[in-house]
C-alpha cells in the first residue's frame, strides 16, 4: 500500500460507532470470523439501489480492509436492484484517500480499475445488478447497504446470508461546493464499518 492510504487507514477510529451499531454489524463480523476459521472462501456482495455510490466505497473498502490485515480468500463485489453509473465523485474522494485510479472507459457507465496495493490485481468497478454475470452466483454474503435495496430485493438468490446493513446514502447532500465534503465524510464512516468487520 501507498503511504497515504496507510495514513488514512491509521487514522480510522471506530470509537464513534454506537453499541447500537455494533449490534448490527456483528452478525457479518461473525460470518466473516467463521469463514476464517473454517478456511472458506469469503465472497461479499455489496447490494444497494443503483450501484453508484454506498455499494461501491463498501466493496473497496471491504477488499483493501482484508489485505490490510492479512486476511486471504476474500473477493469483494457490488451491485443494484438496477444499474446506473458509478458516481464520478467516488472516484475523486478514493483517490484523495490514497488509491491509485484509472477510468478505463469513457462511457455513460464508465468503468474504473482501482488499487489499493501495487502487486495486487485492481478491483474493476462500474455500475452493475446484484446478479450480473460479474458477480458471484452462489456461497456469496448479500449486504444491503440501503432501505430501498432491503425492501425492493426480499430475496436475494444464491446468497447463504443476508445482512442489512445500511448506512446513509451521501446523495441528497451532495449539492454544490459540499459534493466532496459530503462523500469524504460518507467514505470516512464506510472504513469505520469496514474495518470492523474483519478487526472486531
């Protein structure tokens, strides 16, 4: 890893997180525990509703907290009860955070390769549904990473859990000057999340 993401990863505390949160995240942190005991392969999809924003910090966060701590056998992905694009300010606020960024497409859905580490292989992102062809199809965790995903995808097949974790969608603030001041702090309570889910 770079210097700066080491930093910002350094940085992160999680004693801001309410018990009352932690109650929430623990049944994913327990999956992930017994994945690691057991020696399975852990696969985390990240689900929310247009798979721009929420679903794509989680999924790289969550595959650069594994490696942060040395955790092998796990494969990150995201998806949308629909797809949309990636919002173009993630990309922005992940490399102020110290990931290298490479926008491989110049489409309405672009698509993005993403390193949080020089010899490991870039997480390819864009805007996808939670059952594309990118992602896994069976033995996966579903995280519902908002109300409208939890509610609009009761069922979401292939999962073996299903773990509804929301947090607050960056959208309705990302207005103006405060796009990046917002997102930041979005980003900032993602790691918060992430990291406890593989260092509880």
């Amino acid at each position: 890893m770079n210097h700066k993401l080491i930093t910002t990863i350094e940085s992160i505390s999680t004693n801001s997180i309410s018990e009352e949160r932690k109650t929430v995240l623990q049944p994913l942190a327990d999956y992930i525990q017994t994945k690691i005991e057991t020696g399975q392969t852990i696969r985390l999809n990240f689900i929310c509703t247009h798979n721009s924003r929420r679903s794509h910090l989680s999924q790289i966060w969550a595959q650069t907290m594994a490696y942060h701590f040395g955790i092998t056998n796990v494969f990150c992905y995201s998806g949308g009860t629909e797809a949309t694009a990636m919002f173009p300010k993630i990309a922005e606020t992940l490399s102020d955070q110290g990931f290298q960024i490479q926008k491989l497409s110049e489409t309405e859905n672009p698509v993005y390769a993403i390193k949080y580490a020089e010899n490991e292989a870039a997480i390819i992102c864009f805007s996808k549904e939670y059952n594309s062809e990118f992602n896994p199809k069976n033995e996966f965790g579903a995280i519902m990473t908002c109300n409208n995903a939890d509610e609009g995808c009761p069922v979401v097949f292939g999962a073996e859990a299903r773990f509804p974790i929301k947090y607050d969608d960056p959208k309705p603030r990302t207005i103006a000057h405060s796009k990046q001041r917002c997102m930041r702090k979005e980003a900032c309570r993602l790691q918060q999340k992430c990291f406890m889910f593989f260092h509880w």
